[in-house]
C-alpha cells in the first residue's frame, strides 16, 4: 500500500505481511495476516515512529521513501523493542544517519542487546515532551504491554495516541486503513480478540493501568502498530480491551467452552448428552476439538466465556494430551475465574479426570463436576452426562 496521510504532515507507512504463517513463531496468521503500522510526522522535525518486521523492510524503505528522505530523519522512536517492531531498524539506520533513536530506558539495554546499538540513541523519562514544531509527542511508559520496556505515544495537538501492541489486533489492511472504511468490522474485532488473547491477554493487568494513564487524555484516534486505525469511533476499541482485561479479575461472559477430544468416540456420545444438558438451560456454547484446533483459536473462547467443560479421555493414565496441551497454554496465559467440569471415557484406570483437577486447581478454577466412566457411557451414563451439562449451565448462569 501507499502512505496514505491521516493529518496534515502525519503518516501511517505501515505494511501487510501476507508471508509470515506464524506470528511469534507461534500463533497462526496464514489466513488473515498482520499489518506492521509505523508513522511518520514531517515537521520542523520529522520523527518515525515504529517501523516493522525485518522480512519488509525493503517494502517498508520503499513506502517510506515515498515521504521523506531518509537522511534528513531526526528521530526514530522506539515504542516497543520486539522485532516485528524494530526488525527494519538497522536498514533505516543505513540511510538516516543522522536519526537520534530515542525509547524507555529497557530500550536503551535492548537496542544494545538486539541490534548491537549504543549510540545516538536517547533515553526518555516517562510523561517527556518533544517538540516537533506544531507538533508535540508524549512518551508514555506503558511497562508489559506488551514487554517491559514498552511505551505509548500520544500527539499531543492532534490527540492521536499510537499505541504500539495496545488496541492491535491481527488482519491486514486491504486497502483502508481506518474503521470507518470497513462496512462490516466483525473481521477486525474478531481478529483482535485473537489477537488479545493469544498475545496481550497475560499482561491484562499492565493494560488497565496503561488505559489509566489515559483516562483524562482526549483521544481522537487510536493507532496501534498492528490492525485497524479507530478514528471513526477510536472508544470501540478502548472499550473493547477494557472488557476483555477485565476477565483478569472477574468471570467472563456466560458460556461455556467445550475442550473436546476423543480416540474411539466414546467420549463424544457422552459429550452429545452434556451438550443436550447445556443447551436445555439456553446457555452458549463453543466446542473446539483439540485434536484438530490450534490453540490461538480456542483462547478467545476460554478468555471470554466464564464456563469450561473438558470432554476428554484418559490417555496412558493421563488426560488426553492435546487436551492437556491446550490447559497448560491456558495456565500460561493466566486464564482464570473458570466454573469447570470434566468428563471423559477411560480404559482401565482412569487419570485423565485427577489430571485434569491438578491443572484447574493450578488456574484456580473451580470444578464443580467430574464424571470419569469405563468403555463407553451407557444409558444412564449417558444420563449423568446430561444432567452434569444441565448443572455446570446452570452454574455458570448464576456465577457473579
Ligand atoms: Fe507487535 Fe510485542 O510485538
């Protein structure tokens, strides 16, 4: 895409990447991609702000250029030292040489530690000004959000507060850049979702205090270093945040996700009864079969939904592993203020309920019901299964 100016002499000059499968190595984007967004301000002073992964950089340099020349860059500002941020940074600095690259004081470590950088580099206090000219930026220490040198900056004229990972969310930008360029934002909010829980979840409570510091700022727009600029309504997307940092501390919504797995189906015709069990109380439900479901997108559902079921069997005495496999990645992610239940078939000795019960007591979920059989469920197994999903519905509607 081409720069395109959101203000008079400021620039969004950020790229899609349609090339990376996993963000972090970890997370799948091969369907919606990512946008790596960095701005420019051409001022008396004119100051870059973010840059991008290093895989773009030619891309990025190439849009860039179309702005500014990058010798007369005065600063680069760091907000955030992650590579998908500051991957371009040594190909920028070829060219700007005479750029001052200014961050918090972990960015001065890391510059050093990532790229080998120590010089023209200044180290900014929290709540600094500069001036640009008309334009004045404020650097805001934001600590772990998403890593602990990470700062937002706020313009202050234009009220603007790029905020880096903050308010991102995963989805390239096809062709608009703004919220109000899209009729239908169920792609982009359901992106961010993803995007939260996989990647800013676990610092919820770093980003309630960062929307503190901004409680009494005005902001027109909020442009974040991946995803959609909000500038149409910049308080969908702080509101949006708020609430699913929110669940740090308190249950989500009402509903319940379903970890499902299953070797010989046994498991499933219980399950069926459970389902038939919750859907009797009106209570929604996400079944996310673990066997066959990367875990960035079952985590939206297990941040956002106060209730779990685990529908898994025992596996050589332990639950069943891409079970375990999607708990221990929830247990990292801190998700917590659960009303849960197991159910599962086993073989001969059972294991898969007790390690399930471990991991949950770990979270500091609450179990309400487990339900372990042997074989298959039979009918009034399968009469259990019904009542258990009757009674964990019933639990997570009444959860306060
Ligand atoms: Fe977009 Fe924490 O990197």
């Amino acid at each position: 895409m081409r720069p395109v100016e959101i203000r008079p002499g400021i620039y969004w000059v950020g790229v899609n990447d349609r090339v990376t499968d996993l963000f972090e190595g970890l997370w799948p984007i091969d369907q919606a991609g990512v946008s790596y967004n960095a701005y420019l301000i051409k001022d008396e002073k004119s100051a870059l702000i973010d840059l991008s992964k290093e895989i773009l950089s030619d891309d990025y340099l190439a849009q860039l250029s179309e702005v500014v020349d990058l010798a007369s860059l005065d600063y680069v500002i760091i907000n955030h030292m992650e590579p998908d941020h500051t991957g371009a940074l040594q190909r920028i600095l070829e060219f700007a040489q005479n750029a001052q690259i200014l961050g918090m004081p972990k960015t001065v470590r890391m510059l050093d530690d990532f790229y080998g950088l120590t010089e023209n580099i200044t180290q900014l206090a929290n709540n600094e000004e500069l001036s640009l000219g008309k334009n004045t930026l404020r650097f805001v220490y934001t600590p772990l959000v998403h890593w602990p040198e990470t700062m937002m900056t706020y313009l202050v004229e234009e009220q603007i507060l790029f905020s880096c990972d903050g308010f991102g969310g995963y989805g390239t930008l096809d062709g608009g850049i703004f919220d109000g360029d899209y009729a239908d934002l169920a792609f982009f909010e359901s992106e961010a979702l993803r995007y939260f829980s996989n990647i800013v979840a676990a610092f919820s409570k770093s980003v309630l205090s960062a929307m503190k510091k901004f409680a009494d700022v005005p902001i027109k727009m909020v442009a974040p270093s991946h995803g959609l600029i909000w500038r149409k309504d910049p308080g969908r997307i702080l509101e949006l945040y708020q609430t699913w940092s929110e669940y740090h501390r308190q249950p989500a919504e009402a509903g319940i996700t379903v970890l499902f797995g299953t070797m010989y189906r046994n498991t499933e015709h219980a399950l069926n009864a459970a389902l038939e069990g919750i859907a009797a109380e009106g209570v929604p439900v996400s079944v996310h079969d673990v066997r066959k479901t990367h875990v960035s997108h079952i985590l939206p559902d297990l941040w956002t939904q106060r209730g779990v079921l685990v529908a898994a069997p025992t596996y050589e005495g332990k639950l069943f592993p891409p079970a375990m496999d999607v708990l221990m990645m929830a247990n990292r992610k801190r998700v917590t203020h659960k009303t849960a239940a197991y159910l599962g078939s086993y073989a001969w000795s059972g294991g898969g309920q007790a390690d399930f019960e471990a991991i949950a007591e770990k979270m500091g979920w609450q179990v309400s019901q487990g339900f372990g059989f042997i074989g298959g469920p039979k009918t009034d197994g399968l009469t259990r299964a019904y009542e258990m999903g009757r009674q964990l519905a019933k639990a997570v509607k009444t959860v306060s």
